[in-house]
C-alpha cells in the first residue's frame, strides 16, 4: 500500500476537512496513490460504523427474535452478519452500478473510481450517521419526541450520506455538477425500486 506522505493529516484529519469540500477530499484520496486495500479498508470501516450506529435498534430488532432461546444475541448475530457480509457485497454491486450508469452519462472514471468514491463518502458522513443514531437513542426514552424526531435524524442522515457520495462520483467520474449527480442517484434509487414493483 502507498505510504501516507510525511506531514500529512491523518484519516479522521481527512474525514473532518471533507466537510470543507467533498469534491477536493475526493480528490485528494484519488491522488494519494492508494490502491483496492484502501478502498476496501473504507468499506469495511464504514460497515463497522454503520453496525455502531446501528445498535440503539438492537432492542426492537431482539423483539422480533423472541422465539428464540437468547433474543437479544440472535439479534446481534443476525445484525453482525448482515453488515459484515451481506452489507459490503451490495456496495460493490452499488458500486458498479453506479460506474456503469455513469458511463452513460460520459463519465470518465473506473470501476476501482466508482468503488473508492462510494466507500469514501461513506466514510465521510459516518460522523454525522454516528451522531444522529445517538440522539435517536436519547429520544428512544421518549417516545414522543422519537415519532417527531426519528424521521428528521433520519433525513439529515441520509442526506448527507447522498451528497458525500455524489460529490465523491461526480469527482471520480469527471462531472461538473454534484447536483445533478445526486439528483440522478435520488432518480434510480426511486425508479429500480418502482420497476421491480411493476414486473412482479
């Protein structure tokens, strides 16, 4: 693997100055010499951060395991081995996807692009996903302020997860606008979701 040259920030120095700009973060990791490890190192820290985040709904989750002998640990088997297996082959396939959909489009980039750009946007809005999962476990002793406060986390969440990556793609894939990038992503996660429906 490329060693980080000397007197440069560090990964959370990188994640934090991302916020200044996603599009010039992306191309500093594009430019840093790393190869598939680095990409795969962000897969895998993403998908531990989004276990992490996810475990204030291990309790509901534990609920629907109550047949079994420990619930609450065939809950967390269950979440384990879905972030930590199943998890990381679907973002390969996003990946792809979204490098082939690209093309289309004229981009510019690579497959190793597409995934970099994928695993590092999420890496990148995990601090916002890892504080917005703890307010929603704040708010889980309330359950009126959780039905007005979960979709709104929710919300920012996401939102930042979906400018982080596009802004990432649009970098990797040559394109000018992050917006339209995004507004595409928003179109076909809306649109794969809504052919399936109409086919079966």
């Amino acid at each position: 693997m490329a060693e980080r040259k000397s007197g440069s920030p560090g990964l959370v120095a990188d994640i934090l100055n991302a916020y200044r700009g996603f599009r010039p973060a992306m191309r500093r990791q594009m430019q840093g010499g790393f190869g598939e490890e680095r990409a795969l190192f962000f897969l895998m820290l993403a998908c531990a951060l989004l276990f992490v985040a996810s475990l204030p709904g291990l309790r509901g989750t534990a609920d629907l395991a109550a047949e079994a002998d420990d619930p609450l640990a065939a809950a967390l088997s269950g979440r384990i081995f879905g972030f930590f297996f199943f998890l990381p082959l679907i973002l390969y396939g996003v990946a792809a996807l979204s490098h082939l959909l690209a093309r289309v489009f004229g981009g510019q980039g690579n497959f190793f692009s597409a995934r970099l750009a994928l695993f590092w946007g999420l890496v990148v809005a995990m601090p916002v996903v890892l504080v917005t999962s703890a307010f929603a476990a704040l708010f889980a002793y309330r359950p009126e302020l959780a039905a007005l406060a979960s979709p709104i986390l929710g919300t920012i969440s996401l939102a930042v997860l979906l400018w982080s990556w596009a802004a990432a793609l649009a970098e990797a894939e040559g394109f000018a606008s992050t917006a339209r990038v995004a507004t595409v992503i928003c179109a076909t996660v809306v649109a794969i979701p809504a052919v399936f429906v109409a086919l079966f």
